[in-house]
C-alpha cells in the first residue's frame, strides 16, 4: 500500500484564517473547502443554506404539472427503484403529494423484485400502472436510460416524468419533464444529490409553488433523505451535509412508527444517531428486503402507522439479513479460492454463477475490491441472461468500460463506481473479452496500487483531547469527507496484545514520549505484523478514537497501516 501525505495547505491560506487552527485549515484545504463562506457553510450547515430548487431545470414545469394534477383529480403512476434510495424517495414524493391534497387513492406504486426484474423501467412495471388507469408516469431512481420503456409509457397514454440522480446517456430518454442536475445545461450547485435528496427538493419547490410551504413540514422528511444520502455514499459536503447533519437530528427523533421500531430493535433510542449507526445497521437491513425478498417490505416499514406491523416486519427483515451475511460469507470465500488459482492477474476481475443471487452481486463486488485494489464485475448467470453489478477504482469510469461494450449488451447503467449490465449468455464470453481488452487499454498499471491517502503529519504534543474536540467539527464523515487521517513516525511499540476471538486483531501501548504513551487498535491486523514486536520502531496512519470507561477519558489511535523500521529498534 502506498501511502500519500497530502501538500500542505498555502501559507496565505493558513495567514487568512487564524481564528483556526493550522491543523484544521490543512483538512479543510485537502476536502477543497478554500473561501470563508465555504469554511462556515461547512462547519455550520442550516437548513438556511440549501439551494433554492427552482435553480433545476425542468423544476417550474415538473410544479406546473403537479399543480395540474392535484387540480383535476388525476391518476399518478410511480416506478421506483428497490433500494433504500428508492423506496425513501418514493415515499417523500408520495407523502408530499398527500400533504397538497392529492388523494391516496389515486397514486399508484410499483417496485420492481431485484432478483426477477433487475434495475431500471421494465415493460412490466410500465403495463402495471398503465392498468390502473394513471396518466401521469413518474419514475424514482431509475429511468434515465430506459428509452424504449419510457416510449411505452407514452404510448399507453401516460405522460413521463423522470427523476434519476444516474449518468445521463447521450441520447436521454424523450420524457415530459427529467429532474437530474447532471443533464446537459443544468445549473443546480449540487451535482451528486441522492434520489431521495431530488424528491426532498421537489416538495420544497411543491410546498413553496402552491403557497403551501411548511417548513416543519420539509424537515420532517429529512429523516428520510438522511437514510437514502448515507445508504447511496453520496459526498457528504455541498447540501448533502446539510441534509445528513440535520437529517440525523430528524431521525434521532423520528415520529414514523417502523424507523422507530428499527432505531429500538438495534437499541439506539437513547443516542444521538450517526453515520455508522445508518450505514452498518439501519440501512442494511432495510436493504436486505429487496436482496433476500422484496423491497415492498422496506417500504411498509418506513410508512406504517402499526406498531405491531413494524415490529413483525423488523422481525423478518432481521431473519433475511442474516441469511444474506451467511450466503454472502460462503460466495465469497468462493470467489477468493477461484481468484487464487490466477495463473497471470488481470487487471479487472470477472466472476459469475447461476447460484450466485444478482441481489448480492454489487456488496460482493465491493469487498473483491478492497481485497485486490481491482475493478470487479460479479454476474448472476441466468438460463439465457447473465446480468452483473460492478464496482470499480476512482480511476476508472465502469458506465464508459461498459458503453465499449455496448455491442454485446442487452443493458447496462448506473454511476461511474457503480454500475450493472445484462448480456445474453452466447455473448458472455465475447464481452468478457471486451471487458478485459477495454480495462486494460484505459486502467493504467498504478491505478491498481491501494492509495492511503493522509491528511497531515502530526507530531506527539499534537495528540491531545482539544484536537480530537476540533476534529469532531467536521462530522458527519462519509464519502468526500472521511475521518481525518494521520501520520505520525517514530513510535516505539511497548506492549503488543492480540485480541478478539481468533486472535486476529491487535491492541499496542505506544511510546509518545519519556512518561507519556497512548493505545492503539489495529483491527484484523495479527496475520500482517509479523515483523512487529515490542521494541519495534513504527511509522503509522491512523484515525484520532476517543476511549471512555468509568468517567475516564484517553486518546485511541484506530490504525489503519504500520510500517516498521526494521534493524531499527529502542534499546
């Protein structure tokens, strides 16, 4: 691994704004936050703060539609996606349209199964709505690049409404109105909203258009948006740290029943909720609906008003989650003794089987690619169809690898780290082929190289509870602004202790200075210190922990690598 200190910030910068500390303007320079109003919009995000929705494009004709739909009674039609962003955001948008008088009874919803539909429009969700009679067809979180579905929807006599937070093709879809801040002449600041976060701004521009603006109203969906901008790792800068800082304080205190029961199953009641409380609990199992089963059971969750009914569906949703921690656990100790017999490593890594679920490819994916540093690409392979979900490295846009290959697809989409495709399975090897001929002419052999990238150097009076209180000024972290990371050199290693159940984890009590030393934590780390011992000299990268017991206070070092100064040790 390869570590990289970040440069230090300009000595004019670190002048300009003495009212902080050098150390804090360094992590500010390194997330791009340069000017005073960008220093205080981060460091106070307010509701206040939020870009007026209206600098969307298409917003003032998506509020006249809506406008015009509440007036005459019409019947809407909503697709949405099956992931938390999906099923949140078509809950906000449903939710907002009941609050201006549009009777439920009109508004009809369809969520496609994950494992038999797969991602995007499909021709029997378009059919669905187009039965019950809706005239207005809105999709959530997908849609952008289902042209030919899109064109059935009008020909079934529905007008389309897209909004979608996905790349836009070249040649988008002829819908009605499309609400995404990455088509072309899109002025919206905020480039990278959730699903979620673009129904939270058009019920703002709704509230506000039809002089029904209510601003406890819009916060109250808040604990929504925070759940669909978390689960998605949308950057936490911009308006989405808005949304997530005050969102958290909306969920803290949710008053939708299912939240409430999910926040109490994982005994969270009594705490302010953070990032990691949504990314590692709540969400997971609100994911593990559409993954294990259907996502109609999320959705339930986050609307009903029965206790009884969210405690069974927190219930079943636990029951599922645990089956996919167990089926996940088993492929991918399948994936790694398959990636073992290599003979020469590619740059990109292909697997598939027909008893892989497509539900699961996209976190396995993931995980392939922390171990390896390498674009992975994970195929369910059907009777006839294989279709996959990938996650790559920054460097390499998958949406692009895969428009390469278009020849051999029947569909693909999503963002640039994340991406899906579908291709009969007499072109599986074709596209293989053009996969790994693709990433190996645009993935430069560095890119493959894990990166630690380190905010600052620190030195040993620089480790102190005042810097950690600072430090916790820049939460919520989350994707684009990540716990500060450190480097600090030179620590003699006193005391080693592995720890955990399979001994796989470290805890080391570290020399700072003559009478002064602090812990240290390196988690799954027993199997790569084999060169560590007491008395080492250590270089190390680590994250600023604080450890609390008994009203007692101290510093933690989580490390994240160790380099250690071999022949180089204290007396």
């Amino acid at each position: 691994m390869k570590w990289k200190v970040s440069f230090p910030a300009p000595e004019n910068f670190i002048r300009d704004f003495q009212e902080y500390s050098p150390l804090v303007l360094q992590i500010l320079w390194n997330r791009g936050i340069k000017t005073q109003s960008e220093i205080e919009n981060f460091f106070y995000p307010t509701l206040e703060k939020l870009h007026s929705p209206f600098l969307m494009k298409g917003m003032r004709v998506l509020c006249k539609e809506i406008r015009g739909v509440i007036k005459k009674r019409k019947k809407i039609g909503i697709f949405t996606d099956f992931d938390v962003d999906g099923i949140t955001g078509a809950a906000i948008f449903i939710e907002t349209l009941i609050n201006l008088g549009l009777p439920k009874n009109l508004i009809s919803l369809y969520i496609p199964a994950r494992e038999k539909e797969g991602y995007g429009v499909n021709e029997t969700g378009v059919k669905f709505l187009a039965s019950k009679g809706c005239k207005v067809f809105i999709t959530i979180d997908c849609g952008i690049s289902n042209a030919e579905t899109i064109e059935l929807a009008k020909k079934l006599g529905m007008k389309p409404i897209i909004i979608d937070h996905h790349q836009v093709p070249e040649s988008p879809p002829k819908a009605r109105i499309i609400i995404n801040p990455l088509q072309k002449k899109d002025k919206y600041p905020c480039k990278e909203l959730a699903a979620a976060g673009l129904t939270f701004k058009i019920s703002q521009a709704l509230f506000a258009s039809l002089k029904s603006k209510n601003k406890e109203t819009e916060r109250q969906l808040l604990d929504l948006v925070v759940l669909a901008t978390i689960a998605d790792c949308c950057p936490l800068l911009d308006e989405n740290r808005v949304l997530v800082k005050c969102g958290l304080n909306v969920l803290s205190k949710t008053k939708r029943t299912g939240l409430r029961e999910l926040i109490r199953f994982f005994r969270l009641e009594k705490k302010a909720l953070d990032v990691f409380d949504v990314s590692y609990k709540l969400a997971p199992l609100l994911n593990s609906a559409s993954r294990m089963d259907h996502a109609s059971n999320a959705y339930k969750l986050i609307t009903t008003d029965s206790i009884f009914e969210a405690a069974c569906l927190v219930k079943k949703l636990n029951e599922k989650n645990r089956k996919r921690q167990e089926i996940s656990r088993k492929i991918l100790e399948e994936v790694n003794r398959r990636i073992s017999n290599y003979k020469t490593f590619p740059k990109v890594i292909i697997e598939g089987d027909k008893n892989w679920p497509l539900t699961l490819a996209g976190p396995l994916a993931a995980k392939i690619l922390e171990r390896y540093s390498r674009p992975t690409v994970i195929f369910n392979i059907g009777e006839d169809v294989s279709q996959s979900s990938s996650r790559s490295v920054h460097s390499l846009n998958m949406v692009k690898v895969f428009e390469k290959c278009a020849r051999h697809l029947e569909r693909f989409g999503g963002h640039p780290l994340a991406a899906g495709c579908a291709v009969l399975n007499k072109n599986f090897e074709k596209l293989k082929d053009c996969l790994e001929q693709t990433v190996e002419s645009l993935l430069k052999k560095e890119s493959l190289v894990p990166v630690l990238k380190i905010d600052a150097e620190l030195k040993p009076p620089d480790l102190n509870l005042d810097f950690y209180r600072e430090l916790q000024k820049f939460a919520p972290f989350g994707a684009k602004n990540p716990k500060p990371r450190f480097l600090i050199k030179n620590l003699a290693v006193e005391e080693i202790k592995e720890v955990g159940r399979n001994k796989k984890h470290l805890k080391l009590l570290l020399k700072l200075s003559k009478n002064r030393f602090v812990r240290g934590f390196w988690l799954k780390s027993a199997e790569n210190a084999r060169d560590l011992r007491e008395g080492s000299l250590i270089d190390l990268v680590f994250e600023l922990e604080k450890d609390e017991w008994n009203g007692w206070r101290e510093l933690l070092l989580k490390i994240i690598d160790i380099k250690t100064h071999l022949n180089n040790e204290f007396p």
